[in-house]
C-alpha cells in the first residue's frame, strides 16, 4: 500500500525529471543559463528538492553539480562532488524515511542561502540547517553547512523554524 508519504515522492520526482534538463557534458552552462540571482535559486533549489527531498543525492549531483564542486562540510572525506554524493546516499540509507523542508532562501549574487528542517525520522525531533551555495555558470561549485542539532529545552518562546 502506498502512503500520502511516497506518493508525494514519487509525485516530486516526476515534476523534478519534467523541469530539469539533462545534465550538460562537463564544464558547460546548460543552454537555458542567463547566470541571474534567480535562476542560481531556482538551480539550488531543483537540486535539494531532487536529492533531499527526493532522496536521489546521485542524480541531483550529475544534473546541477560542476564537476570540480567543492564541499566543506567536516564529515566529507576528500570534500569531492563523488564524495558529497556517496555520504548523502549512505546518510539517507541509515535513516528510516529522513525528511528535508526548504524554509526559505536567499540569493545574493552567485550565492543561494537555505534555512531548512530536517527530520531523520517521523515523530523525530528536527534539526535546523543553514545551508550556503556558490554557483557558476548556472551549476553548483561550492556548498558550506551549519547543522545545529534539537535543542535539549525550549527556553526561548521563538521557535528556530
């Protein structure tokens, strides 16, 4: 039986292979690229929906990932865009249905800011993460990281969401 859960995947996975272009051959612009603030959002943007929240990091890496990416994040050994894709896939295979939520953006020149919700499990508590891109040519060359765990006590009234 399927759940409201994977059908809204299997939905975001369609709507994602019918917007985005097949990947461009290494080192070139897809055809579509015009370098502007909002089409680095809207790139940023195809990619979490299609890896995250689609949980297919491999084939979002192929499509919007420059092949000389670079990722800073600590855990990421090499801190390489086969690297990054390999800890995404093995990071999702160890969650029982890992859940990420775009919040909201911000798009500065060629960089794309993320404040996100993640939620390793239903009913688990959610992890804020800032999430920052640099883009070139209309692709992903650079990504930094801020994950900041569930607070043990809600002290402050303003939620982090």
């Amino acid at each position: 039986m399927m759940t409201k859960f994977t059908l809204n995947r299997i939905a975001a996975a369609a709507l994602m292979m019918l917007a985005c272009p097949a990947a461009p051959a290494a080192g070139q612009a897809p055809a579509s690229c015009n370098n502007s603030i909002e089409e680095n959002r809207r790139v940023v943007l195809a990619f979490y929906n299609e890896g995250l929240v689609g949980l297919q990091p491999r084939a979002a890496f192929a499509r919007h990932m420059a092949p000389d990416f670079v990722e800073h994040k600590p855990d990421v050994p090499e801190g390489t865009r086969e690297a990054t894709a390999a800890f995404l896939e093995q990071l999702i295979a160890a969650m029982p249905q890992p859940r990420w939520e775009v919040l909201r953006t911000v798009a500065e020149g060629d960089h794309v800011f993320l404040h996100a919700r993640f939620t390793p499990a239903p009913g688990a508590p959610a992890y804020a993460i800032a999430d920052l891109f640099r883009l070139r040519d209309c692709r992903i060359v650079e990504h930094w990281d801020v994950v900041a765990p569930p607070p043990a006590a809600q002290r402050n009234p303003h939620p982090r969401f």
